[in-house]
C-alpha cells in the first residue's frame, strides 16, 4: 500500500478520459464469441444497480480502494476508502471528480467518458459508440476488449467477467503510454435500492460555480 493516496489515481474511466493515442482493430466475432457477447448484454442489461467494493492497481504497485455503486441510466460512484481524498460521482449528465485535499472539482461530460456504455440505459456491444476489439475466453472467465470507434485514442477498456455465473469482476484499462490499471470488484450486489444522495454532488464551497448543470 502507498503512504499516501494516489491523487492521480482515479479510477480507469478518468484515466482514459486523459489519454490519447492507443488504437486497435475492430474484431468480426465467430458465432461461438457472438453468443458469449449476446449472453453478457443481457447479464449487463439485466443490472439496473449494484454496489460493490473495488480495488485498484497500476503496474507501479500502487494499491487503492473503495465501494463502487451504479444505477442506471448515468449514475455512478467511486467512493475512496480514507485517507484517499477523491470522490468520482456521476450524477446523470455529468461526471465529478473532487479532490477534498486540494479542495478542486473538475467537470465532464458523462457522455465523454469511456466507462458511460456501463450506465447507459440500454447496453449494446453492436452500438455505435462500442468497437470490439477482442475476445478471449479462458476457464470460467470471458474478457471482451472495446474502444469507442470515434475516439479510439482515449483507450482501451478490457472487461473480464467470471463464467458460471456470469459475473463482472473487472476492467483493465491500457492508456496512451500502455501503462495498464485494474479495477477489480468484489461482495457484488444487484438490483437494490440506493439512496438518491449517492448520485449527487454538493460542492463543499458554495461560492463556486463550475457545475455545467448549474448554469
């Protein structure tokens, strides 16, 4: 574990919404990879919330954690374990990320982000804004590669799930310079009832007005 939290180190969609350059090529699936891909639309069409602990790694060894919650459709939450001072919320429109330490909120458009397919109302691997690029599959555990074909230089996310029940369990994210993070789930529940005050941000500073959904 690092002695101090990793201020940079948010969670992969941010991440990817930083970098430029990594490109691969769409993939045309056999039928036997069209059906693991129709089996996992419906397994992530099927979740309209969860909450679940994350860790997260980069290739330098630095360790963070937290709970993630989703709810569908544009909400999302990364809520750091103390002392890390980051909290990533997506309330709809609008991706947040607050660093309480430096006392700074950055604003995206949640639709900017390459994780957005995740909250999306209806989830498609066929969809415009999804490009496979890979599919591999290894005892118990299916991992499915996507760009956004538009923006292929933002990178590339690898979601692996675990077989038997299909289950997301993480997402490894390669940026511009190759250097990969995981984010790895666990304790994953579905389908529950979330308190709306989850998916909202109140800027602790109330003379600053940044939020693009203020305006």
């Amino acid at each position: 574990m690092a002695k101090r939290p990793f201020r940079w180190f948010a969670p992969a969609l941010l991440i990817l919404c930083l970098s430029t350059g990594v490109t691969a090529a769409e993939i045309v699936p056999t039928p036997a990879q069209r059906e693991a891909l129709d089996k996992i639309e419906t397994y992530l069409n099927d979740i309209r919330s969860m909450h679940a602990r994350f860790v997260q790694f980069d290739e330098a060894g630095g360790v963070v954690a937290g709970d993630f919650y989703l709810r569908r459709p544009g909400q999302l939450r990364f809520e750091y374990t103390p002392p890390s001072p980051i909290l990533i919320v997506a309330t709809g429109r609008t991706l947040v990320f607050f660093d309480a330490e430096l006392d700074q909120v950055t604003y995206l458009p949640l639709s900017a982000t390459p994780l957005a397919f995740l909250v999306a109302d209806q989830f498609s691997f066929t969809h415009k804004d999804i490009e496979v690029t890979g599919i591999q599959r290894d005892p118990g555990v299916i991992s499915v590669a996507i760009v956004d074909p538009d923006n292929p230089g933002e990178g590339e996310v690898t979601l692996v799930f675990s077989d038997a029940p299909l289950t997301l369990r993480q997402w490894r994210v390669v940026d511009a310079q190759g250097k990969k993070t995981t984010v790895a789930l666990s304790e994953i529940r579905t389908n529950l009832a979330l308190d709306n005050a989850l998916f909202r941000f109140v800027d602790p500073n109330p003379f600053r007005n940044t939020d693009p959904d203020r305006n």
